[in-house]
C-alpha cells in the first residue's frame, strides 16, 4: 500500500516537473551541434545565416531595426564593460551575422542573448541590415581595458599567436569571419577567450582552440588586455 | 448647344455631388458603424474614448493603430486569451477591426494614475537604462523614451499600473504568449518590485 502511494506521489511530482519544463521549453536555447561534436566543421553553411549574407542590406534600415538591441548594446553600439554586452560598433558585418545566427540556431550558447535573436524579433535581412548600421559606427575607445600589468607577455602572445588571423591591428577579417578585437571589452574578450579555450564556446574555431591550449588564465588575460588597448585605423 | 449646355451642365454637377455625397456616405457609414460597435461593445468596459476607468481593462486611447490591430486579431483567432474579451469578440468581425484600432489610435488619454510616487525615481531609472545585473533591457528602447510606442510596440504611457502588472505576470508565467518572446524574456527577469515601480513610472508618462 505504501508503496503504491508512493510511487505514485513520485509519478505526480514527475508529471508536474515535465509539465511545466515543457510550458517553458519553446523559450529555451537548442542546442545544435559545436566543437564537442566529432567531425565538427568551423562555419558549415547555414540556410538563416546565407539569407542573411545574400541580402543587400541596408544601414538605414538596420538603425530602425537596431532599436530592439540598444536597450543593452547602447545606442552608440558600445555595449557595457561591466555587464559583458560586447561593444559592436565597427564590427564586421559578417561576424555580427555569423555570431547572431550561431546563437539562434543553438550553436554558440547564450541564454541572454537567445530570446533576443530569434526571427520573432528580428528576421535574417534584419539582422544583416542591422549588421551594416553597427559596422559604421565608430567604434568608441572608452571600452573596458586590463589592468596593464602584462602588457609585454600579451604583446608577445598576441603576434606569435593572433595576429596572423585578427591582424596585426587586431581588426580582423570580414570574409573569414575572423572578429575584429581591437576596442573589445576587456572582460568580454578575457571571457570568450577562456571559453574558447576550455571548450566552452562551442562555435569557435578549432584553429584557436589549438593555439589557445597551453595558455595560463594569465595568459589569457594577458593577451586580452593587450587586444582590448588596440586602436583600429577608422 | 446653346440650349443643352445649362442642362448637361446642372446633370453634371448634380451627377458629381450625389457621387462625392454617396463616398461621404459611405465614409460615414464606416465611421458611424465602428462608432457604434465602440459604445455598444466596447465602451462599458474601456470607455467611450478608449479611457478605461477600470484599471484592470486597459486604456485603449491613443495606443499605437499596428498594435491594437494585431491584439485584437489576436483575440479573434485565438492566439491571444481572455475570458473577459472572448464573448465581446464574437460581435465582431476581422473587417470592423482595422476601424476600431484606427479609432482608438485617435483618442486623447487622460493622465495615468500613479498611487505609490516613491516607486518613480527606480521606476524611471529601469524604464530608461534597464538593469544589466539582471539583463533587463531598457523598456525605452521599444517603448520609446516618453512611452509613446510605435508600430507593434505598444504606447505605455498613462497606462493603468493593474493592467501593467496583470501583463508582466502573464509574460512570465507564459500565459500570455501572442508576440510575446521577448516581454516573456524581460518579465522573466524582473523582479515583483522592479514591475511595481516600472508600471508607476510608465504611468506617470503623460
């Protein structure tokens, strides 16, 4: 008799924690396949992010459309050192659509940011009008830096390491999709650095996982200080 | 011609005035027809006006024409539920509802009712910046600063703070879900005071 009670006092406890897990399941992030899946290719072909990469955008509209994210990236595309909301200004077209589509299709994890990139609020030719806008804004030089103590070791890391791929300037490379890093937040930069590093951020490249392998956490920060004092040219 | 030229010329201008009488009737009629479905369906519980005294029923007066449109088809179709609405919506159909939210957008509204002021100076501070501890996003930056809305983002200003609170709980328990990702987001995040003192502040916005 207990038993049946039991159990069935269990099987009603079950039923209302996947109920109400359920309710809320169309808001939670997917979770597509990233670096710790075998066979994992950097940047396959995606259906949303070559929509958005085929439209002819249009800055105009993307700074109507932009509204919907200044509420934390800031009008002036600045974002916020201490809160982690990267600095967008001056970004590459191409890395604000491949970041923005990887987070909506599950592939770079955000819970944060996810309820904000879905087609509800925005649509792929959107996100890439939106993406022309922020690339023309300058990029402010107010972005948080380092504390400055290791900036040599960062120096010497970032060119034997980065440069080849960020640039010498660290201003990226808007075919290959390599984000520009100069003007970065600091503790943005320190934070996708590590995560790469560690796995997890799942959409990064397995080039910079393998570079970033034997780096320290002070490396690591090291090199991202560094990155966060580069000025672009713009 | 002499002799024909006054009358062609009277049939003609008669002809004219009927035909521009005849669009003005029918403008009229539209018009007078939503008026009608506005004070016999709508008004007991919205006002007249769209200025509901009732602060459970939102203030429909100057609200952004995008949003009302979808609302209310939403209401229709069933994407968007209330018992309350569900009988009023059946004396209507899709084609009145374009008018109506043409109507509404139209009215004046009255000045919001704020009941707790101390709450006003978080309340504007949330409004305006959000809160990044939390990732709230600025309500400002789809609302507009002064609470005006646009397009799908409705007007907030001088709205009802029960109505308000009503909508943030039914975002974040899910409940309400027509257009409602990112409110179901945002209200997610907020906390019971932080709804409070947004639902004052967005209230004392003229």
């Amino acid at each position: 008799m207990n038993r049946t009670l039991l159990s069935s006092v269990l099987a009603l406890m079950a039923g209302v924690i996947f109920t109400s897990q359920a309710a809320h399941a169309e808001f939670k992030q997917p979770h597509a396949a990233g670096i710790e899946t075998y066979g994992y290719a950097w940047n396959s072909p995606d259906q949303d992010m070559n929509r958005a990469l085929a439209h002819a955008a249009d800055a105009s509209k993307g700074e109507a459309a932009y509204k919907v994210c200044k509420g934390c990236h800031k009008p002036d595309g600045s974002g916020l050192a201490d809160a982690n909301y990267p600095q967008l200004a001056g970004q590459h077209a191409s890395v604000i659509i491949k970041q923005m589509m990887d987070i909506r299709a599950g592939r770079r994890d955000n819970p944060r940011m996810y309820p904000f990139s879905g087609e509800w609020i925005v649509s792929a030719e959107e996100i890439a009008d939106i993406a022309a806008y922020l690339n023309k804004l300058p990029p402010p030089t107010t972005n948080g830096k380092g504390n400055g103590y290791n900036l040599p070791r960062g120096q010497a890391l970032y060119l034997k390491d980065c440069a080849s791929c960020h640039g010498k300037a660290g201003e990226g490379d808007a075919k290959k999709f390599y984000p520009m890093v100069a003007g970065q937040h600091f503790s943005y930069l320190k934070r996708e650095t590590r995560e790469s590093r560690d796995h997890g951020r799942r959409n990064a490249s397995p080039e910079m996982v393998k570079v970033l392998k034997n780096y320290s956490d002070a490396d690591v920060e090291a090199v991202s200080d560094y990155m966060s004092r580069l000025k672009t040219t713009r | 011609m002499r002799s024909l030229a006054p009358k062609y010329l009277t049939a003609m201008t008669c002809m004219a005035i009927s035909i521009s009488f005849a669009s003005i009737v029918q403008a009229d009629d539209a018009a007078s027809k939503t008026i009608n479905i506005a004070i016999e369906v709508c008004a007991g519980c919205h006002g007249v006006d769209g200025n509901s005294l009732v602060p459970t029923f939102p203030k429909l007066a100057g609200q952004q024409k995008v949003y009302l449109l979808r609302e209310l088809t939403d209401y229709k179709t069933g994407k968007r539920v209330s018992e309350t609405m569900a009988p009023f919506m059946e004396s209507l159909t899709l084609e009145d509802l374009p008018h109506l939210a043409a109507y509404y957008a139209k009215q004046k509204p009255t000045p919001g009712i704020v009941s707790n002021p101390s709450l006003l100076g978080v309340g504007k501070t949330l409004y305006l910046q959000g809160n990044s501890k939390t990732d709230v996003p600025s309500c400002e930056s789809c609302h507009e600063p002064d609470g005006s809305g646009s397009g799908k983002f409705p007007r907030v200003a001088s709205q009802h703070t029960e109505y308000a609170l009503d909508q943030f709980r039914l975002y974040a328990t899910g409940k309400r879900t027509n257009g409602a990702r990112v409110m179901k987001a945002v209200a997610e995040r907020m906390t019971e005071e932080e709804t409070r003192a947004v639902a004052e502040y967005m209230a004392s916005m003229p």
